[in-house]
C-alpha cells in the first residue's frame, strides 16, 4: 500500500509538470508557406469518430438545403500544393484553391468557418465527389469534357485559366519537346498532366517514357536527381516549382515556350443538381464581381456609392434572384476572404506569378476573368 | 523420492577457447569467419560513422511533434498529453491483472513461476524503451520529460492492482477497459455517439459482475443482469450529456499515434467479428460455413491495398446518399475486416488443436452446447493462440504503412510533410527513414519477443 | 418396477429440437446475409443511377489513353484488356523474382542461423530480425532511395558501362534508372516448344527413375537424369536449329535514353524485388530455421552414431524431414510475397495496382476497375493455394 501511495503521489506530480509544460513546445520549422493573415480551420464541431455527420436524407431535396442544414460545406482540397492547397503543420489550410472553398462557405452559409476539408490525391478526386465524400471540388482540377460526362461532375466558372507545360534543367540545353524522345518524363498520375502527355507525344510520333508519381514530394527527387529528363505540370506549378528549386539552391530550370494544353481549373460538383451548382458559382464570381466594381475587403463594407449595379450586388437594396443565398452573401465573402485579387496576391503571388498580364487577369485589362451580371 | 543428482558435467568455455570452438570450429568456418569480420567491422564503422557523426538528425529534431502526432491541432495538445498516461494506467492494470491470474493459475497447478520484476521488464522491451530514450533525446523541450516519468509512473502505479485480492481481478479488467474508453474519448471527445461506447464497456462490466455465479443461471439472474445493464447506460448518457467535449475526431490524427490507435482499434474490434467467423466455419450447418469459408478466403486472397482501395475509392457508394464516412474510419473498418480473417483462421488453428475429448466431456456434463464454446473450449483454444494474435498485431501495426499509399499522414508518410519543408527537400532522406524505420522495429521487435516468450511459457504451463 | 420412459415417448419442444434449429438457424443466417447484400447493392444500384454510371465492364474495349512506364511497345490506344495484360505480367514477373530471392536467401540465411560459427549465426539472427519487423514498404522505398533515386549511379545518359575486359560490348550498364544485363536474342517459337518438349521428356524420365527405385530399388539418380535430359535436349534443338538463340549484349540506343538489347530493368522493379526479397527472406529463413528445430534431436544423434558426416546427416535425414514441415509455410509466404507486389505503386512499377490506380484516377469506373484488380489476385492465390494442397496431399501420403 505505501509503495502505491507513493506512486500515486509520484503520478500526480509528473502529471501536473506536464501540464503546465504543455504547448510550450512549438517545432520551429519554417516551412508553412502560409500566406499572413491566416484564419485557423474549426474542426466540424461535435466530430465523432462514428459515421454520418448528421446528414438528413436527401428526400428529394437538393445539396444546398442539406449543406444548409449540416450547418458545413465538405470541400475537397489539396493539401501539398503550394499557392493552391496546404496543410500547415498546425493542421490548418490555406491556400488560393482553400479560400474559394471559404468563399463558398461564407456565400451559402453565411459563415468562412464553416467549412471541412478534406484533403484528396488526383486518383482520388472524383470518386470522392461522386460518392458525396465531398459536396464540391476545390483543387486545381481541370475541366475537361470526359470529367462532365463520364466521371458525373459539372464543372463550374474557371477561376485559374492555365497551361500545360515542360520544364527542364537548364544545363540540357533542351528547347523543344522533339530533344525529349524516349525520355524519362515526370508526371503526376491521375491528372490531365498525363493524357495530355500521351495524347500530344503520340500525336508527333515522339516516344518517351513516363515516370508515374502519386504526388509532388514523391516526384521532385527523382527529378532532382535526373531520374527524370523533365517534368510536365501546370504552367503556373513549374513556376512555382522553378521559383522555390532555383531559391533552395538547385539547378537552374528552364520552362519551355511550348504550351502543351489548356488547363482551366475550377471548381466542380455532382451532376444532377442544379440549384447548388448555382449558388456554389454565384458565390465564387461574386469575389471576381467585386474585384470589377473596385470593391476588396476593406472598402465594401462602407460603399456609399449610388450605382444600381453595385446596389444590387451588395444586396442593400433586399435584391434576392432566387438563388438560395443571403442578400447580403456578397458583403460577407469579400469581407472574410478578400476580392478576387486580394485571394490571388495572397496566395499565387508569392510562388511567382503576377496578376497582370497572365489570362486571370480582369476581363478590362485584357484578361478572361469575365462574369455574368448580378441582376 | 529425491535422489540427488550432480548436474552433468558441460565444459565452459572461455577466452581462447570460445574464440576456437565458435569462430574457427573447421576449415569452411575459419574461412568464412576471417572473410566475414573485416566486412563486419568496416561496416559497423561506416554505420557508427554515419548515425554519430555525419547524419543530419536535424530534420527528426525539428518535427519530432510531427512524427509524433503529425497534424494534430497544436492548441489541443494537452489531450495526448492526458491520453498517455491514462493509456499507461490502463495498460499498468490489464497486465497487474494478468500477471496476478497467471500467478493464481500457475499456483493452483503446482508449476514454478517467477513474479513479473521492473528489471525483467526492461530487459524484454529494451528496444520500446531505447526508442523513447531516443525521443527524448531529440526532444527540445522539458515536457516530453514530465509527460514520459508520469506515464510510467503510471503504469506502475496500475500495475499495483496486483497486490489485490482475488475476488477484486474482475474489477481489474473492467477497470483497464474503462481507462482505455477514457484515453480514447480524452482525445475524441464526448459528443456524439461516445456515451454507447462507454455504456457498452460499463454494460459488460455490470452484466459480468451482477448476478450469481452459477454455470446455468435462472431466469432471475438474467433479469438483475439486465436491470444493472439498463441502470449503468442510463447513468452513462445522463454523465454524457452533462459533459460535453467536442474533442478531435480521428479524422484529425496523425502520426505515431494514428498509427498506434489504428493498430490498437483494428485489433480490438476485428476480435469478436473473427471469433464468430471461426466459429462458424467450423461449424456443423453447411450455410454458415459457407458464407464464413467465403469471407475469409476472398479476403485472405487479395492485398490489404486493394481493400484500401476498396474503401477509398468505393465504399461510399455501398452507403445511402449522404452518408458520409471520413478517410480514415473507412481505413479503420477496411483493417478491421481485413484483420477479422486472418484473426478467423488463427481462432481455427487454435479450435483444430483441441482436444475432441474436451468437447465430449462437456457433453458427458450436460452442457449445452453454447456453454461447452463459451466455458470450455474457448478459453482453452484462445490461450493457445495468443502467441498468434500478438504476431497478428504486428503484422497489423506494419501493414498501417500502407496507409502512405492512400495519402493519409501516418507515421511513415508524416516523411513526405517533413520533406516538403524548404530546408529539407533534398536533405535527410536517408535520416528519416532510419528514423521510422527504428521506430516500427523497435515496437515490432518488442512485440515478437513478447509472442516467442509467451509460446514457450505456454508450452511448458500446457499440461 | 416401473418401466422407464421410452425415449421415443419424450417429445422434444419444437424450439429445442436440435434438427429445427439447424434449419433455423441456417435460414436465418442466409436471410441476414441476403437482405445485407441486397442494401448494400441497392445503395450501389441507386447511387450510381443518380450519377448516371454504369456497372457494365465496357470499359475494358476503350483505349487506354495513357502510356505505361517502361513499356514502349504498348500503345496508348490499345484497349483497357491489354494495360491489364501488362500489369499481370509484371506482377508476376515481380513476384517471380521476388520468390526466387527469397527462397536462396532464405536458405542460406536460415541454415546459418543454426551454424556452429558464433559469428555467422549472430549474423544471421540480426538479418531476420532486422527484416522481419520492419513494415516491407520501407524496405522497398529504402532500396528505391538508397540505390537509385539518392545512390551512387549516374543518369541514364551518363551510365556506367561495365564490359569484359578485350570486348566491345558491355556485360553490364549500371544507372539510377535501369540496369542492363545480358538476355538472349532470337529463338523461334519452334526452339521454346522443343525446349518444353524436353522438359516433359525430363519429367517423364524423372517419373520413370522414381518408378523404377520403387520396383526395384536400384538408386534412381533421377536428379541427374532429369538435368541431363532436359541439357540434351536444349543442346539437339540448338544445333538442329542452327544457332537460334545468341547472347544479346546490353548497349545504349543513339540518344542514350534507352537500353537496346539484354534484358533493362527498371528501377521499381528492382527495388520491388529486392525489398520484397529480403523481408520474405527473413520470413522463410526463421520458418526454415523452425522446422530444422523441429526435427526430432534423436534424429541427429542416430545419424551421428550411423557415422553420416554433417552434410550427409543435413542431405539424408534432417532437411527431407525439415522440408516437409516447412513447405506449407513457405508456400504461403510466397503467396504474401505476390500479394506484397502491390506495393509497387509506391515507387512507379507498373504492376496491376499501381495500374488500376492510375486507370482510376484517369477516369474509369472505380468499382469494376478494383473487381478486375482483386480478380487477377484471387487467381494468383488459388492457384498458389492449389498447389500448396497438392504438395500437402503428396507429403501426406508419402508419411503414410
């Protein structure tokens, strides 16, 4: 007895050091690429780890009247991407693709925060969403015709217009996609990247060898270590790529002029229901909207303008379309997550693209990001 | 009749002699031994060199929090920090208790048995301990201290229930059950569907330890069993509903500690299910050993990553619409069904080594035939195979690497976010692999030790 | 003296009687069974009607639309069923290997386990349980990693050539990509059909020597037989045929980014292999190892007091007893071993999961895809599971 008496005691006291030593002890890594101001992701709140999250059966009803009820938005997202789609080490998300998903949330439920993440590889993104593991793809998905059809996704308005292109070393002296023949080419499986490989390769008659990852971290030593020739992305994720190689002290990089495809990235949902795929849209161009009409995060809240369009858009007046969203939805995205610019300069600007000149800029500078009016 | 024998004369060998007899017995093995030891040595050198010296430990030093727990929010940190102790509590009374039975059991059958010692302890799980002595190398802060000394004072703390009567072993097992229950919702919270769990261990509990003792109870035990299981859950909800505790849910865990709890919750729920598939596959009726043949041999018959891709990919779609599991409970009920048929065939090894006469004398008894499974061949066929399941837990905590494949942050994929890092993307691969790789040897090795040791004392306690 | 009750006037209650609950209870268990099927295929039924997907396997006719890694003769438009093709072979090409690996390492490392050599038993037991408990794809990344993608090799376009010291062409091209080494070139498929021609010749005369030992007990050096018949027979239909099979030297191509000739090897395949290869090795060796154990001790002791050397007492006594406890085992490694190829998605080897993994991602069905999947490992183990009964049958009956 006295040997656990004192064993009690000796507990008691190891514990009460450790509590208060608790959350003193932060990693002091540097390696979130997390842009400033971030806002910390809320764990759904009430999340056991049993099933069904409380979803009502979809008796006829639509996904946004579910979405409303569930109180959150399941967004699917990337969580290894840069400038799109992280995880920080906190367990928090940002990231360009991550701040649409809160656009969403902000529009259809009024609230940033209420949105879940749920991280995907490419493999994995479709089967997601149509299985309803997801309400709505947020992750620099492509749109292609093969995805609406056959895979049972209607994608939505493009918010990133890019290109498929090939980067190399420097010192290969490459420039044109004929030097790659029968080379070790990297790609990412699952995505566009590798059908349009094999489709524009095959096409010229050049034969080359893909080398098939799963994801970047997989992917970047063999790259590095010449394992691969090249390696074939999204235009703007060489970019970012070369930016952060060449930065860490790797080897100079080259992007070839040839731009292999068309990739316009945007956000996706199921097919087959109409008024969420409405309100998802509506809410995502309303940050383009207000990027048009001048307005950002700081200014929309105290407009005293008299124009009707933006009147309008900002709901003052009570205009309701009848898309299921609060009058006033506009007010509540821009003043979370910014405009369209403000989410662009805080999260793509920083891995090495401008905004000006690129085709995401406004459609009255010369750019695509052209959205139908809120009237 | 004791005659006093001398033991038999074995010649030690020391120095010269062993160096002969072991290193140089013949020709063949001289050669191989003078061929082998400079390899040996070099590398053992050039490993020294490389773990001492010249290895990188900064990228395991930097993220040591993020092997441990990987993205676990960091503000809810002092949730593991409760959850190890309890956890060691637990673990303290479970094997006080069993220690303490086996120790009953050995007396009642007249064998030696020598007392569970700290020191016989640390001898057999020197490499779990070597690990954590590792940790806390690289550990940068006091806390990892504090948390480690408490948890193992801790578990000797629980490991004091052996000093309890007989009469009070039960409440020992019951305890145990409660703690891990208390562990598990310290981290998970205690919204939701938590008070069932905690109503379900409580309900066993009550309904093991109400009633008379008697082989074949009358209808008035079955009814104070049921009356104490009904009060016990009803109090259960009420605590819960006044406690409330978001919690994190597991889909928010990762590293070593998703990887210990999937192991640990695949094992204790594939339990039951394989039980009663090895049951039935041994049954006499043709149906269910059909279906229960069926199951495990398609189960057996593909790769444990096919059944995660399984899961991943489709496991939704076997669901009502707008049903939603996250990734990693479909990864957990993919382990557990994975693991309930090969825990289903090792029940049926254990069935198969019965004895038929044990059977038949439970039948010469009277006994019904669910009182001959439940009081004497399954407690007989279970202790056989304990050396198995322990093997089957380690194949199981190994297999959870596969979960990298499905991009889930478990301990081995925690790498990929280590390495995602700016300042090591090209450094320190090979460190952070030598560092999981120490880390599931280390578990694993333990384990294994644990089953080889149990085979042979249950050999020898085998009458 | 009253008569006691005849049994057949104690009726059994209908709920107690043994052969109703039988039927009840087999009743029940096929109706739970049923009805949970039919809601989970009823969720899948509606599930997909709502996306508008088919569970037809049509997919298997379309064109593949991507290319396979390392294989430059498939052509992207080639449809579903050939990508399948491919990935079963290099499945079994992997889990070929891999068993051939195992079981020599294995044994060696299994025997020695039990030598008298203080140091190359140490050495041994630290392999096995080195290897045994550490989880096989970190063995497998490890090789990946440490031979190739971070190894001492350089790329493919700069590879090491390693040639026979006088000769031009190379033994042997080492990179961080594929290694060659020397094949055969040519053969017809009337050469491979005289080569399986002999084989079951040397069958046959295996057969007949065993035949002949059992009527008449002459020794049947059917080992010998066996080899020689089946060397003759390759050496007559060489000759025969004119020379049709030659040495194929590796070299590399005009832009050096292939391997021209020999047989190249890829670096997911090897480190599939390898890794793989070990971890079953240590399995094999510890399983090995018990079954030698589990050779009665008198058996040693009688071949020693017979005057048998070691290596007689190994050949004759101990491991034909050893090898009959330990076949099963090691027939089931081997299973786990191909099963294990699966992870070959881990480091791009294109074998039939990494495949499916790819065909998923790229837009096919995701249900059949994985049906297809497990279809094509379900043969692989019954057919390993069929000849591990057959074996057993064979031992059973010979130890009568």
């Amino acid at each position: 007895m006295k040997t656990t008496r004192l064993l009690a005691v000796l507990t008691a006291l190891m514990l009460v050091l450790a509590a208060c030593t608790t959350g003193g002890d932060t990693t002091t890594t540097s390696g979130s690429e997390e842009p400033a101001g971030e806002e910390t992701t809320t764990t759904a709140g009430g999340d056991e780890p049993t099933t069904t999250a409380g979803a009502p059966e979809p008796s006829g009803e639509g996904l946004l009247e579910t979405v409303q009820a569930r109180g959150n938005v399941l967004c699917g997202v990337n969580d290894v991407l840069p400038g799109f789609g992280v995880v920080n080490e906190d367990g928090t998300f940002s990231g360009f693709d991550v701040d649409l998903c809160r656009a969403v949330a902000a529009g259809v439920l009024g609230d940033p925060e209420a949105v879940e993440f749920v991280p995907l590889v490419a493999d994995a993104r479709f089967t997601a969403l149509q299985s309803g593991e997801i309400d709505v793809l947020i992750r620099n998905t492509t749109w292609t015709a093969t995805r609406d059809g056959q895979e049972g996704a209607t994608f939505l308005f493009t918010t990133f217009y890019d290109g498929q292109g090939m980067m190399v070393p420097a010192s290969t002296g490459f420039t044109t996609l004929e030097d790659l023949a029968d080379a070790n080419i990297c790609v990412l499986s699952g995505t566009t990247t590798e059908l349009n490989l094999t489709a524009v390769f095959g096409a010229r008659g050049i034969p080359f060898n893909p080398q098939v990852f799963a994801d970047n971290e997989q992917l970047r030593p063999a790259y590095e270590s010449g394992q691969c020739e090249a390696w074939t992305s999204d235009a703007s994720q060489l970019a970012a790529l070369k930016a952060t190689i060449e930065a860490e002290g790797g080897e100079e990089q080259f992007i070839m002029a040839e731009i292999i495809s068309k990739e316009p990235l945007g956000p996706a949902v199921r097919d087959g229901d109409s008024s969420w795929a409405q309100a998802v849209e509506w809410s995502i161009m309303a940050t383009v909207q207000a990027w048009e009409f001048g307005l950002d995060s700081t200014n929309i809240g105290s407009y005293s303008g008299t124009d009707p369009n933006v009147l309008n858009f900002l709901g003052t007046d009570g205009f309701d379309p009848g898309l299921g969203l609060a009058t006033d939805f506009a007010i509540t995205i821009i003043e979370s997550v910014g405009n369209y610019q403000e989410m662009y300069e805080r999260n793509i600007v920083p891995i090495g693209l401008q905004l000006e000149g690129s085709p995401n800029d406004l459609w009255t500078n010369g750019g695509l990001m052209y959205v139908p009016p809120y009237r | 009749m004791t005659a006093t024998t001398t033991p038999p004369l074995v010649k030690r060998l020391t120095g010269i002699g062993w160096v002969r007899s072991n290193l140089f017995p013949n020709v063949w093995s001289s050669i191989l031994t003078i061929l082998l030891l400079p390899v040996l040595l070099y590398s053992g050198y050039r490993a020294g060199l490389f773990l001492l010296v010249n290895a990188e430990w900064e990228a395991v030093e930097r993220n040591l929090t993020l092997f441990m727990q990987g993205t676990f929010p960091r503000d809810q940190q002092w949730r593991l920090v409760a959850q190890l102790p309890l956890f060691a509590l637990a673990l303290g009374a479970g094997l006080g208790t069993a220690s303490s039975s086996a120790q009953d059991r050995a007396i009642e059958a007249g064998l030696p048995h020598e007392r569970t010692s700290p020191i016989g302890i640390v001898r057999r799980f020197w490499s779990v301990i070597g690990f954590v002595l590792v940790l806390l190398y690289f550990a940068s802060t006091a806390n990892p201290w504090f948390v480690v000394l408490g948890s193992v004072l801790a578990f000797l703390l629980g490991f004091q229930i052996r000093g309890l009567p007989a009469r009070f072993r039960l409440y020992g097992w019951s305890l145990m059950s409660l703690l891990l229950v208390a562990g598990f919702q310290v981290v998970s919270g205690t919204t939701g569907r938590a008070w069932l769990v905690t109503a379900i261990v409580v309900g066993i509990g009550a309904w093991t330890l109400t009633g008379s003792e008697r082989i074949v109870p009358g209808w008035r035990t079955w009814a104070l069993k049921t009356g104490a299981v009904i009060v016990t859950s009803v109090l259960v909800f009420l605590l819960y509903s006044v406690i409330t505790d978001p919690g994190v849910g597991w889909d928010k865990w990762s590293g070593l500690h998703l990887t210990l709890w999937v192991s640990a919750l695949a094992i204790i729920l594939s339990f039951p299910f394989g039980l009663i598939m090895a049951l039935a596959r041994r049954s006499g009726l043709p149906a269910l050993r059909l279906l229960a043949t069926t199951y495990i041999e398609l189960i057996r018959g593909v790769p444990l990553i096919a059944l995660l891709f399984m899961g991943q990919y489709v496991a939704l779609f076997f669901l009502p619409a707008g049903s939603s599991l996250s990734s990693i409970s479909r990864a957990i009920a993919v382990f557990t069904l994975f693991t309930a048929a090969y825990v289903a065939e090792i029940v049926r090894g254990g069935l198969q080594s019965l004895p038929p006469g044990q059977t038949e004398a439970g039948q010469a008894l009277g006994l019904t035939p669910p009182s001959v499974i439940r009081l004497i061949v399954l407690p007989q066929a279970l202790r056989a195979v304990i050396p198995a399941m322990v093997g089957q837990f380690i194949s199981l905590f190994k297999d959870t690497s596969l979960l990298s494949i499905l991009a889930i942050f478990e301990f081995f994929n925690v790498r990929s976010l280590v390495h995602g890092q700016p300042d090591f993307r090209v450094v320190a691969h090979a460190e952070t692999l030598v560092f999981v790789a120490v880390g599931y040897w280390a578990v694993a090795f333990a384990m294994s030790r644990e089953s080889q040791r149990l085979e042979g004392r249950l050999r020898v306690g085998a009458a | 003296m009253t008569t006691p009750p005849s049994p057949l006037s104690t009726r059994v209650p209908l709920w107690r009687d043994v052969r109703v609950l039988r039927v009840v209870g087999q009743v029940l268990a096929v109706a739970v069974a049923f009805l949970v099927l039919r809601w989970l295929l009823g969720n899948l039924t509606s599930n997909l009607d709502r996306l508008n997907l088919g569970l037809d396997f049509g997919f298997l006719s379309r064109p593949t639309q991507f290319q396979v890694p390392y294989h430059s003769t498939f052509n992207p438009r080639a449809p579903v069923a050939d990508m399948v093709l491919v990935g079963i072979k290099n499945t079994f090409l992997a889990g070929f290997s891999g068993i051939v690996i195992a079981l020599t390492v294995g044994l060696m490392v299994g025997v020695s386990r039990l030598s008298q050599n203080w140091l190359v038993a140490r050495l041994a037991t630290v392999f096995v349980e080195f290897f045994r408990n550490i989880p096989p794809l970190v063995i497998i990344i490890f090789f990946a990693a440490a031979v190739f993608t971070f190894g001492p090799f350089p790329n493919l376009r700069e590879a090491i050539l390693v040639s026979a010291p006088g000769s031009s062409s190379n033994l042997v091209i080492l990179s961080n990509d594929q290694w060659g080494i020397p094949g055969f070139a040519g053969g017809s498929p009337l050469f491979t059909g005289l080569i399986g021609l002999g084989l079951i010749l040397a069958a046959a005369g295996w057969l007949w020597r065993t035949r002949l030992n059992e009527r008449t007990g002459r020794p049947h050096h059917r080992l010998a037989w066996f080899l020689g018949i089946l060397i003759a027979s390759v050496i007559i239909s060489y000759l025969a045929l004119g020379r049709p099979v030659s040495m194929s030297w590796p070299a590399q191509s005009e832009n050096r980014r292939l391997i021209v000739g020999g047989f190249a090897l890829n670096w997911g395949f090897m480190s599939v292999t390898a890794g793989l290869g070990l971890y079953t090795a240590s399995h094999v060796a510890e399983i090995i190892r018990g079954s030698i154990l589990a050779v009665p001790k008198g058996q040693n002791e009688a071949s020693t007091a017979l005057a048998l050397s070691g290596f007689q007492r190994y050949r004759f006594v101990v491991l034909p007893q050893a090898l009959r406890i330990a076949i099963p085992p090691i027939i089931n490694q081997c299973l786990n071993l191909v099963k294990n190829t699966s992870l070959g998605t881990a480091v791009a080897y294109a074998e039939i999961a990494a495949l499916t993994q790819t065909s998923i991602g790229n837009g096919r069905p995701a249900l059949q895809s994985l049906i297809v999947m497990m279809a094509v490992y379900l043969m692989f183990s019954l057919s390993i599971s069929l000849l591990l009964n057959l074996v057993n049958q064979r031992f059973q009956l010979v130890t009568r």
